[in-house]
C-alpha cells in the first residue's frame, strides 16, 4: 500500500477506501510540548460505515466530519471521546457497546533483540561494536536499551555456528 500524504489519517482513510473498499473518516490528533517533546494529549477517532448504508447518511457523516474541529482541540476542551462522537454522528443515534482503557505498551525483551541477532553472520556476530565489552541495542519503538557483553555474544555466534553445522550434515 502506497502512502499518499504521510499524513497519517489521510493515509489511514485512503487505505480503507482503496484497499478494503470501506468509507472511512479518520481523525487523528497529537500535541507535543516543544520544550521537552513530551507527548501532551493524543487522540483520535476513526467512523466507518456498515455495509448498506444509503448515500444520503454517507453525506452528512462526511458533512459532520469535515465541521469536527482538529482532535488536539477538542481534547484541551477536555471532551471525551464519547464527546466527540457526539459531534461527528450529529443527526444519528448513537449507543455505547464497549470502552476499555488504553497504554502504549512495547513487548520487547532482551531475548527478542539477543535472538535477532542470531540472524546475522557469526563473525559479524562477534565484531559487533562495543563499548566497555558491551554492544547495545536500541528499540526504535520504545527507546528501551538492551546491553550484550561479548561473552553473550561469543556463546549466540557459537550457537549460530552449531545450528548451521547441524543442518549441514
Ligand atoms: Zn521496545
């Protein structure tokens, strides 16, 4: 799927038009605090339509949506989701069926990032860069860092060596 815009509620839209051929409104906002970066309100709301709708509810969804102020504005109102439901299903009837809380949460570990070094070549296992006999990952996703030392490194090269050994035979 090609992204148009980097954008990603217009992608997030077009994706679901194009691909899964369902109407999509998708709205989606982030503030972040210039000083420090800190992420200071997020949110976002994302209206498909059931198959079956008639056209004329498609436009004043679509009428609706293109009013909604941006999500960051409505969020330092302090409304709720279920608010801003409310604004962008205007004129419809709207029923809660389920909330549930959401965290951002990685589930990367140390095994994960050990084991996908496996991956590479045993030698370039073993030269990997150090510092203070420690090589360090990254998580790109949640910035947590993950240290080997080169004796962990040594045993996952060894390893590598074994199993490619047995495969060979
Ligand atoms: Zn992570």
């Amino acid at each position: 799927m090609e992204l148009i815009s980097g954008e990603i509620a217009v992608d997030i839209t077009n994706y679901y038009a194009t691909s899964e051929q369902i109407p999509t409104a998708c709205a989606l906002g982030v503030l972040v605090d210039s000083e420090n970066g800190q992420v200071l309100l997020a949110g976002g709301l994302l209206i498909q339509v059931l198959p079956g709708a008639y056209p004329e509810d498609l436009e004043k969804l679509e009428e609706n949506v293109a009013k909604l102020e941006p999500v960051t504005t409505m969020l330092a109102k302090g409304m709720s989701v279920e608010d801003m439901c409310r604004v962008a299903l205007d004129g419809f009837e709207m029923e809660v069926l389920d909330e549930m809380p959401v965290h951002y949460a990685c589930n990367c570990s140390w095994e994960k990032y050990y084991n996908a070094l496996s991956t590479l070549e045993p030698e370039e296992i073993e030269t990997l860069p150090t510092t203070d006999g420690k090589a360090e990952a990254v998580c790109p996703y949640c910035n947590r860092k993950y240290y080997f030392t080169t004796e962990d490194l040594k045993a996952l090269a060894e390893k590598v060596r074994e199993t490619r050994a047995s495969f060979e035979q």
